[in-house]
C-alpha cells in the first residue's frame, strides 16, 4: 500500500510538470493550430538560463524570476520573429519551422552549456515527507504548479487581458471585429507559453538532471497529456497531464518488464489508443464543420 | 446633413475574382441605410471591405478621414461596429462575456457596467441567460447577442449583415423595433444588409439595391418600396 501511495504522489508530482507542458502546447494549438514541437527546448534553455543565472551568483528565487520573465519575452520575440512571417504558410512550412526552431536551440544550448550532465539545484531540499511517500522536492513541484495553474485559472476567467486572448485564439475573425489586436493577443499566448515552459523545467531539472536533451521525453509526455485531456480544452489537457504522469508511474511498478525502459513506448501506445479511439480526448469539444 | 461614411469606388477581391466593381455610396449621419439585393450580389463583401477583411482598392472615408488601410480593430475603436454574417458569437464563452468583450476596446469600468444592464433591458431574454455559454442560445437569442455585442462598443456606425436570417417573424420584429430605437435614442448611423427588402424599407431612409457587385438602384426608401419596376425586377416581392 505504501509503494501504491508513494507510487500515485510521485506521479503526481511529475504529472504536474506535464501538465505544465501539456498546457503551454494547448494554448499555442489553440491560437495557431499547431503543435509547437520546440516548446520542449524553449523550456530547456529557460533551465540552462536560470542555472547560468544561479553560476553567477544570482539567488535561487532571483534565478528563477529573471527566467521565467526573460523567457516571456523571448517567446513573444519568436512568435514576431518566425511564426507571424509564416501566419499563412501551409502546414509544413510551419512544421518545418518548428523542426528548425527545436534543432537551433538545442545546438546552441550544447554549444554554450556543452552536453554534459549537470546537477540542478531545489530550493525545497529532498526530505522525505508523510513517511516516506513523497520527498519535500516533489511536494515543492505539486505547489508551485497548483500556485501557477491557480493564476493562470484567475487570470484568464476575470481579466480583460485573459478575456480577450481566449476570444483571439478561438474566434479570431469575431475579435478582430471587436477591436482585439489578435496579432498580438497570439504573441502574448506565446510568451505566457514560454514561461510556464520554463518554470516546469525548472522543477523538473532536479529530478532528470540539465543537459540540452532533458525536455525531449517530458514534452513527449506532455504531448500524451494534452491529447488524452483533448488539444481543444486547457483544463482538460492539465488533467491529462496528471493522468499521464500517475499512469506511467503505475505501469513502471505494476506491470511486469515495463521497468523504465519501456514507459516511454507506453505514453506513445497511449497516444494512438487515444487518436483511435476517442480522437477529441477525454474533455475536447467535437470539432463539427458545416460543408 | 453630412456624410458619416463615405465610399468611393470601392473594388473588393477574393484572390484572382473580383467582388465589387466600384460601389459609390454614403451613410448621412444618424440615418439608417439598407444595401439590398440577391445572394452573392456582394452585400457581405461591402461591409468586409468597410472594416478592412477583404482585399480593396478605392476609399473609404469615416468622418473625412480615409480609413481604407487602417487595421480592422483600428476600425472598430473609430467606432465602427459590426454585426457580421454568422453573428461572430463567441461560442465557448458565457453570454456576459461576449457583452464584455464588445467593449473591450474601452476603459471606462462603470460605462461598461451600466451598458451592460442597458442591453439586458432592451433584450430581457439575455438576462436570463447570463450565465450561459453563447454557443447554446437559439438563433433568436444570438443575434440579439450579436447586436447587444455591437452596440457595446457605443458605436457611430453600426453595421447589420442579414439580422433577420433564420429567425422567427416574431423575433426578427423585436430585433428591428431595437434598432430603430437606438438609432433614434443614441442617434447610431446605421447600415443594414438584408435579403428581407420589405423589412429594411420600413425601417431605412435610403435604400441601395446591388447587383452582381455593383449599385443599380439608389434613392430614397420609401420611393425604392414604392416603385413596383424596381421590386419586382430586384427585391422580389
């Protein structure tokens, strides 16, 4: 019962931080109907950022502040700089974008930081709590997502801001008749992605290490989440992530031979038995279209 | 009387085809015009072009000032609202947050707060349905929305693309008695597209009547109603 319950908290925990992936996925799919396959190594290098922050000195909370901003930034740059250009390219010109983005900053990330594996630190030390269950670390990872999920709940439910990114993303026609700048609206959505991007590498990265290769299995898992949640709802693409994260940790424990090796073809055997099955996930709207 | 919106030689394109062929038309302000005509006539395409969503060549003037190639929410801040084909519902939100959305192009919280339960009162129906998701409300109720949405905005000009479309004779009565009042109320210039020409008649001052995109009838719309040549020929009925 113990291994169960230690089992479920942990998945919990890392499930949070796919949650925080399968988030910032959504929300740029949302604006441009693409799946953002460097929003992984835009999270990496926010991780590399803050850890460059920390070598100099900086303090944890200071480290982490400065990144999580910068990387707002730079995820609005991107957006003004790539995608805007490529707005009404097909679909894969963009994908190639994506490819090029994903493999530009993982070079530069190796070239700067080189490939080795390096420790990262957390500010809430690895004490084991409840017994045993679940280490301080990993209930540090369950807070900040919860505090980070709970603003961004505020923030798009009640403010004018929010109000008019979610009308950008899913009526843009209709907003633009409204007066809402949806060029930017999206811009915004890309730097708000980026951020949380960053913040969930930097929780992640005590756990799985920093190395420029680090998100490629948690963007993975994140894919899962918000294709089991349905790429149409935010809310249902974090709960996605959590299902994923205790899932994977259940079928690591419980099922004879998956061990380590083989979670990761599970989170892909998920993916197909989703699209096959139930192709909005469990909370997506059903995409009609008139002909 | 001035002219609020004034449109010259207005050519719209859709990639290679061409929608409008040089419409010149104005909107005198505080009035109500109607842009009449059969389907695919170009009576959406003119409004699109007005707000700057189709390619164009030509001006157009809002208050002496060209606006051809200003950005559409640019538009919409001058005090350019509009009620699109469809309704432009946003679906996925709750019926207060469309009204929200209306006037998101303005500061001013209390306004925002007063108008909103001024549109619940001139539409008792949204009231009621506040907390609703927009995408659920009948096709009556969302265009009521629609307008509400538009006049949000405390428009100048505001303009209606087939506000009758697929409503019940009862409501499409109570859509138009709304417009009428807040044209004569808050003095909005109006333009109203609609296929439903003895409708728009009643309630217009001028009438245009467009045809494969391009204005073939123009005059005042109580001697458009009453010449039978143009009625039957145009409007049919």
């Amino acid at each position: 019962m113990e291994l169960f319950t230690n089992q479920v908290l942990s998945g919990i925990a890392t499930g949070a931080i796919y949650a925080c992936m399968a988030l910032a996925v959504v929300m740029i799919y949302e604006a441009i109907d693409h799946l953002n396959f460097a929003q992984g190594e835009m999270a990496m290098f926010s991780t590399f950022a803050a850890w460059q922050f920390m070598q100099w000195g900086i303090p944890y909370w200071g480290a982490f502040v400065l990144s999580v901003v910068l990387s707002f930034a730079a995820g609005i740059a991107i957006e003004r700089a790539l995608f805007r250009p490529l707005g009404h390219a097909s679909v894969l010109v963009q994908i190639a974008g994506f490819i090029a983005l994903f493999a530009i900053i993982n070079s530069v990330a190796g070239l700067i930081w080189d490939f080795t594996i390096k420790p990262f630190p957390t500010p809430f030390g690895s004490t084991p709590l409840l017994g045993g269950v679940i280490s301080s670390h990993q209930a540090g990872m369950i807070a900040v997502t919860i505090l980070l999920l709970g603003f961004l709940y505020v923030f798009f439910s009640f403010t004018r801001v929010g109000l008019a990114m979610r009308a950008a993303a899913t009526m843009p026609e209709s907003a633009k008749l409204v007066g809402v700048n949806v060029g930017w609206m999206i811009a915004l959505g890309w730097g708000l992605a980026a951020a949380i991007g960053a913040i969930a590498g930097i929780m992640i990265a005590p756990v799985i290490f920093l190395e420029p290769n680090m998100m490629g299995g948690v963007l993975l898992y994140g894919f899962v989440g918000a294709v089991l949640g349905g790429l149409s709802s935010p809310a249902g693409a974090v709960a996605g992530g959590f299902i994923v994260g205790v899932l994977e940790n259940l079928a690591g424990t419980y099922i004879p031979g998956v061990g380590n090796e083989l979670k990761l073809p599970i989170a892909l055997a998920m993916i197909i038995a989703v699209l096959v099955f139930k192709p909005n996930g469990l909370f997506g709207r059903v995409q009609v279209q008139r002909v | 009387m001035t002219a609020s919106l004034n449109v010259r030689d207005l050519r719209a394109y859709y990639g290679q085809v061409q929608a409008l062929h040089g419409l010149n038309f104005s909107l005198e302000e505080g009035s109500v015009t109607t842009l009449l005509g059969a389907n695919g006539a170009g009576k959406t395409t003119t409004l699109r072009a007005i707000c700057n969503m189709v390619r164009t060549t030509g001006t157009i003037e809002f208050d002496g000032k060209p606006i051809t190639h200003m950005s559409t929410e640019h538009i919409v801040k001058l005090g350019i609202a509009q009620v699109p084909q469809g309704r432009g519902t946003f679906t996925r939100m709750n019926v207060e947050e469309n009204l929200q959305l209306g006037a998101i192009t303005r500061g001013d919280k209390a306004g925002i707060a007063s108008d909103i339960e001024r549109m619940y009162a001139l539409f008792p129906v949204l009231k009621q349905r506040r907390t609703q998701q927009a995408g659920l409300l009948s096709g009556g109720e969302q265009q009521m929305l629609a307008v509400a949405r538009a006049l949000m905005l405390r428009p100048r000009v505001l303009l209606l693309d087939e506000p009758s479309f697929g409503l019940a004779p009862l409501v499409v009565r109570d859509v138009f008695k709304v417009l009428e009042q807040i044209n004569r109320d808050d003095k909005v210039t109006i333009l109203v597209v609609e296929q439903n020409a003895q409708l728009a008649l009643e309630l217009a001052d001028q009438a245009y009547v467009i045809e494969t995109g391009e204005i073939v009838q123009s005059g005042p719309a109580a001697e458009i109603a009453s010449n039978e040549d143009i009625r039957k020929s145009y409007l049919g009925y």
